[in-house]
C-alpha cells in the first residue's frame, strides 16, 4: 500500500476529504517524528510502541575482502508490535494461506 492508497483509506474510513486526512497522516507522522527525535517513544495500545535504540560503535568484516571496518555508534528507529496487532495479523495470515 502506498501512501495515496492509505490517504484514501483514511479519508473513506473516517468521512474525511482526501486533502483532510492527508494533513492528518501527515501531522501524525511529524508528531511521531519529533518525538523520537527528541528521545522519546510513542505508544498506541494495542497497536505498537515506536521508540529508538542506540547502537555501539563495533568491528565489522567486509565480505569478500576480509577487511575489518570501525562501525561508528548510531541511533536507530524501532518498532515493538502490540498484542491486538499482533493476533489480527496472524488470524489474517490464516485466511489468506491456501492449501495446495
């Protein structure tokens, strides 16, 4: 699904105009944005915790030549699924598999 894809979605599933519920998927992410730039996470129960994890600088090997690199320490985004989400996408993966 493509973002117009989930713009339409949203707009038809809330009543909204598509410009509307652009601006509010839009808003939405740059909340979620600011909030884990800023160190914090952001959680919707049920569905799932955005938040971010540090990384620490390491030694890595580069295929094919053997060359080992220093990795510098960064940040990343991560995501932890919620339980309601987790059961819907397993009951949907269940309907979705055919028996051959």
């Amino acid at each position: 699904m493509k973002k117009a894809d989930f713009i339409q979605a949203v707009a038809e599933k809330a009543g909204l105009s598509k410009k509307d519920s652009l601006k509010v998927v839009d808003a939405a992410l740059e909340v979620i944005e600011s909030a884990l730039v800023a160190g914090d996470s952001v959680s919707f129960i049920g569905f799932g915790t955005f938040g971010t994890a540090d990384r620490a600088a390491r030694k890595a090997r580069v295929p094919g030549t053997k060359k080992v690199i220093d990795v510098p320490a960064s940040k990343a985004v991560k995501f932890k699924v919620g339980k309601k989400l987790k059961e819907a996408v397993v009951a949907g993966a269940g309907k979705k598999c055919k028996k051959k």
